[in-house]
C-alpha cells in the first residue's frame, strides 16, 4: 500500500532540470531516509512532494489523488514540513507559535493540549511562554517539531531535522518519530545525520536527480 | 469562518507587532519628519501655510504608509512562515485581508495623530472635518488593501524595496488625486455637487480592490 | 523540426515593408502636402504623429493589461508573450507622446510641460508599465510572469480611474486643449495616412517583439528539454 507516491517527476528551477523521471513510493507506517549531495534537489524533491511547488513533469499523488486536485487546506493537514527555516514567529512564544499554527488547521482546536506536545519534544514548562527570538537552533527545532506533531498531519517530510539538537534532542526526535511511525505516519527524512540512519525502514539516495537505493559502503 | 481565520492571524500580527515594536513607531516617527520636510521645501514668506495642508497630508500619508507596507510580511520572511500559512484552511485570503486590516490599522491611527499636527504647524483649521476625514477613510483602505496585494506578490522579489513603491503609487494615483481634491475642495467649503464625483471615485477604486484583490494575489501566489 | 516549424518571415516582411513605407509617406504629407496651421505654424505638424503615437500607445498597453487578464485566467505561453511585447510595444509609444507632447506644447501652450490630464495620464501609464516590467525581469523563476500580469490586468481600470480624476482635476483649471482643428482636406488626408502609417508600425513593432519573445520562449524551452537529457545521459554513461 502507498500513501504518497511521485511518478515521472521532473522539476526545474533557472532552465535546468534537477529532478528528472523520480518515481517513489512511500508506505503508511514507514521511515525512509533520503540522502544525498549537497545540491542533489533534497529539498526541491521536499518541496515538490508537499505539493508547495508544482512538478514541470510527472505527478504526486496523496493515496492515489493527484495533489493537484486535493485542498490546499486539507492537504496542509495531511502533509506537514519542518524545513531550515523554523517555520515560527519569532516574536510569539513557543506555546502561542503551535496553538496558532494548531488553529490555522484545525476549525474545533482545543487548545488546551497544546502543552501537551511542547512537553513532547522536550521543552521545559518554563520556555513555553518566552519568545521563541531568544530560543537556541536546537530550541527551535523542538518547537518546530512541536507544530508537526500538532499538525495531526499523517505524511511528514523533515529537511535535516536533527539540525542544532544535542544528543539528547536527538535520542527524543528518534521516539517522536517512531511513535509516529507505530501510530501510522508516513515519514521521509532529508539528512546526513548519522544517528538517524538506524530508524530507515528504507533508505533512498538522490543522484543525479533521480532516487536511486543507496550504495552500501 | 474567514473570520476567524483572519482574526487568528490578525491578533498574531498584532502580537508581533506590540513585542517587537518595529513598524508603527518608525511610521509615526517617520510620518513627522515628512511633515517637517515638506514644510521646508514649499513654505514661503508670505504664503498662507494653510493652503500646503491637503498636499502635505496625503503625500506624507502615502510614504508612511508606504513604510508599513514594506514591513507587512517581516514576520513572515523572517521565521520562514508564510508558505505554512498560506496552505492551511481556508487558503489565502485570511492572509491577504489580515494584512490590509494590519495595515489600515496603523495607517489610521497615524493619520487620526498626524492629523492635529499638520494643522497645527500649518497653521489651518478644518472647515468640513468630517468629509476629510472621509476621504481620508477612503484613501486608506484602498492603499490598505492595494498595499497588501503588492507586498504579498514582491516578497520574494529582489530590489523590491525599490520596485514597490514603483507599482504602489501609480496603482494609487486615483486615490491620492482625488483625496487632495475632496480635501481642498472640503477646507473651500466647496457645494456638495462638486464633492459627489470625487467621492464616488473613490469607494468605485475601494470596492474594485477588495472584489479583485484576493482574487489576483490567489492566482499569482498559488503553485 | 526546427526549421518546419520556423518559416521564413514572409508575411513580416511584407508588413515591415508596408509599414516602412507608409512611414514615408506619412512624413512627405506632413512635409508637403499638410498646410501650416493657421495659428499655430508649423509646429502644428508634429500633432500628426503626436496623436497617432498617443492612441497606438492606448492601444498597445489596454491589449496588454487585457491580455495579462487572460494570462492569469488561462496561462498559456502565447498569450504572456503577447501580452509582454504589447506593453513593451506601448512603452516606447509612450516615450514619443511624452516626446513629442511637450515639443508642441511649448510652442502652444508657452510651457514645455503642463499637467494637462492626457498627459498626466501618459506619464503615469509610462511609470507604470516600466515598473511591471522591471519587475518581471526582477522575480525569481516563472513568478515574475505571474506578478506581472496581477499588476499589468489592474492597469486598465486604474487607468481609466485616472483619466477621470485627471479630467474632472482638469475642469477645475479651465485650459486650452485643442491645439488646432484639422480643417482642411490637405490635413484630414494627412492625419489618415499619418495614423495609418503609425498603427501599422505599432503593429509591426509588437509582432517583432513577439516573434523573438516566443523564439526565447523556445530556446529556453530546449535548454530545458536537454538539462533533462543531460541528466539522464549522465546516468547511463557515468558510475552509479
């Protein structure tokens, strides 16, 4: 069974193709690893997967429906993204941040859980109501991780989420993510972290824009 | 649903706004020192100050304005938001209307400030307050809502501190001729025929902005 | 391929040739064949290309802004191609009014420049179609089009919406706006040809920016085709 799938996709940006003919196909309840070079189109295949930007060719379908013809607001709560940039108000605390983000997706929000998932990804109560400006990149990857979760999305495409977290930020975004994964979400992780490698149901190598299996060193 | 949606987002801005306290002083602040300008470049000897008010007013509503309207999105750029936003549930209008409240907030209150001081310095009195400040109403929900538009489609573009205002002001043109004309026609105490024309060009420009508007930024912004 | 699908531009070399053509024609009626105005002299002359270059300006930047309209309904690459060489086409219309207005003003009206509500409107069309420009070249990867054609689609009304401010501004400064009544036959033909010979140079202007915009819109579109090809050669050839 696929929940999200990319068949023949190419995508261009300044004339040039950097993805060219990527077929993928992710599984409900599966970690995949993507790898690859730095420039390889990591993030434009994150991109494109999310249906943030077009595909020049080809199509990504969510569960056999072409994203093209899913809502824009029910496909942010089917899909959600943690990417270089937190994704937060730098000015609004952490708590605010992911209740705003929480209400934006969900009409009948209780908001009351929010701490809950803060909590969650390791953030003591006392920074849930500072402004997230004074928070360190590691914090912010917490907070960033907090809003997916909140998202209730089931598909979750991280870009280096392990970015700025110590080991124990990373020993934690390892049990978020395989809590995720037994409750079955559909997760692709962009990284050359290491530390992650081990949580790969598969693993994935962009090369030469296209998704290959990975060379087994 | 709408909204709730613009006011979740409208409250957010708001909130940002109040702690980082960025834009509306350096408007405020800003709006001053055009005044003060102005009244360098066009008062002379011998001149009554009070016929530079319409002029001064309007011109310097629209550099203010012009201030906030670049700094609409920083929030946004800055943590890396606004493709987040724009996909949750009801799409982007709530975005592109929070914004133009956002706007229209700051703008009016900087005018309802500015206001009392232009006629002090200038030595005027309004004749017919309340259409003034009609035409002033109307002026800037039009920058407001046109403001919001152009911020939101150059985000992303390069040089855009120079190439919006470019846009913003030949777009704006109707508004500021004819709310220099309500306003002098308005402290000449002209006959009400004379005014309806003007008027009605304006809300006709307002109402045409908020219909096209949201639709233009969905159709550039969608992928 | 290439060259089937890219004929030899006969049919745009028969207008550049009318065109041409009528061009001279245009200017040996206006040297000799149009009296000197009665009042105003021989400046009058400049009305005829004036005002022709006035109205093939109207015309070029309303097909534009309509066009972008389309453009953003139904994108299509034709279309944006025809709707940028228009605007491009009036903008340099525009230059001559703005050129050749003041050169007859000065004599006419004492002043090279007066904010006469034609010309405020001309200026400010001019601003306005160099700033959508810019901006298109200035945005990143496909968007520039699309905010191009948002702002170029607002131009029509805004337009028309200062025409009327500029007027009614206008009727409160009472001034001379005809310049001088074309009375005579000699004129009348004068302005035709003149008018003809314009708006078929417009034309032939626009088509030219067109073809090459659309042959841009090719080479890109090639390049593009063998980035792709590049890659999937590279695939094959080089280690995996």
């Amino acid at each position: 069974m696929t929940r999200l799938a990319a068949a023949g996709v190419g995508w261009a940006i300044d004339g040039r193709f950097v993805l060219v003919d990527v077929d993928l196909a992710l599984a409900p309840a599966s970690i995949t690893v993507l790898t690859g070079e730095n420039g390889a189109g990591k993030s434009s295949l994150l991109d494109v997967l999310a249906g943030v930007r077009k595909p020049a060719r080809g199509v990504v379908t969510l569960d056999g429906v072409a994203l093209g013809d899913i809502d824009a607001a029910h496909l942010a709560r089917r899909i959600a993204r943690l990417d270089h940039a937190p994704g937060l108000y730098l000015e609004l605390s952490a708590l605010e941040n992911v209740q705003l983000f929480r209400a934006l997706l969900h009409a009948d929000a209780l908001l009351s859980d929010v701490t809950a998932w803060l909590t969650e990804v390791g953030l003591a109560a006392r920074d849930h109501n500072r402004p997230v400006r004074g928070f360190s990149r590691g914090m912010l990857q917490r907070t960033g991780l907090a809003r997916v979760l909140a998202s209730g999305a089931d598909v979750w495409l991280l870009d280096e989420p392990s970015t700025g977290l110590d080991r124990a930020g990373v020993e934690l975004l390892t049990r978020v993510l395989q809590t995720a994964r037994d409750r079955g979400a559909t997760i692709l992780l962009a990284t050359h972290d290491p530390a992650l490698l081990p949580l790969a149901d598969r693993r994935l190598h962009l090369h030469l824009g296209h998704v290959v299996p990975p060379v087994e060193a | 649903m709408l909204l709730r949606l613009t006011w979740l987002l409208l409250r957010k801005d708001l909130r940002v706004a109040a702690r980082s306290r960025e834009v509306f002083g350096f408007m405020l602040l800003f709006s001053l020192l055009c005044v003060v300008v102005f009244a360098f470049g066009f008062l002379r000897e011998g001149e009554a100050a009070a016929e530079q008010v319409p002029g001064v007013l309007w011109v310097t509503l629209l550099f203010s304005g012009t201030v906030g309207v670049l700094r609409l999105f920083a929030a946004e750029e800055e943590g890396g938001t606004l493709q987040l936003v724009q996909r949750t549930l009801a799409g982007l209008h709530p975005l592109l209307l929070s914004k133009a409240l956002l706007q229209l907030l700051f703008s009016g209150v900087t005018m309802l400030l500015l206001l009392p001081v232009v006629l002090v310095f200038f030595d005027a009195a309004l004749t017919r307050p309340s259409l003034t400040l009609a035409a002033l109403a109307l002026g800037l929900v039009g920058q407001a809502m046109l403001g919001a538009l152009v911020g939101a489609l150059l985000v992303h573009v390069r040089l855009r501190e120079v190439l919006l205002p470019l846009v913003l002001y030949p777009l704006l043109a109707p508004l500021l001729i004819a709310g220099v004309r309500l306003t002098v026609l308005a402290q000449a105490d002209a006959p009400p025929e004379a005014l309806q024309g003007w008027l009605l060009l304006m809300a006709g420009y307002d109402a045409l902005l908020i219909a096209v508007a949201p639709w233009l930024h969905a159709r550039v912004v969608e992928p | 391929m290439a060259r089937s699908s890219s004929p030899r531009p006969t049919g745009f070399l028969a207008l550049l040739s009318v065109a041409s053509l009528l061009v001279f024609a245009a200017l040996y009626c206006v040297a000799f064949v149009a009296q000197p105005d009665v009042t105003l002299g021989i400046v009058q002359k400049i009305f005829y290309f004036h005002v022709s270059a006035a109205i093939a300006m109207m015309l070029c930047l309303s097909c534009g802004s309509l066009l972008s309209l389309v453009d953003l309904i139904a994108p299509s690459d034709r279309v944006d191609a025809l709707a940028q060489s228009a605007i491009e086409t009036g903008l340099a219309f525009a230059v001559m009014v703005l050129t050749s207005g003041p050169l007859w003003a000065r004599k006419s009206w004492g002043a090279w420049w007066t904010w006469e509500p034609r010309l405020t409107l001309t200026l400010m069309l001019l601003l306005l179609a160099a700033a959508v420009l810019g901006i298109r070249g200035m945005a990143a990867d496909g968007t520039g089009r699309k905010i191009a054609a948002a702002l170029a689609s607002l131009a029509a009304p805004v337009a028309y919406l200062i025409h009327v401010a500029v007027e009614k501004w206008g009727g409160t400064h009472p001034m001379v706006l005809k310049g001088g009544g074309i009375q005579s036959p000699g004129m009348q033909l004068t302005f035709r040809v003149a008018m003809f010979a314009i708006l078929l140079f417009a034309t032939t202007l626009w088509t030219l920016r067109f073809r090459v915009l659309r042959l841009e819109q090719r080479i890109l579109a090639i390049r593009l085709e063998f980035s792709a090809q590049d890659v999937r050669r590279s695939r094959q050839g080089g280690p995996t």
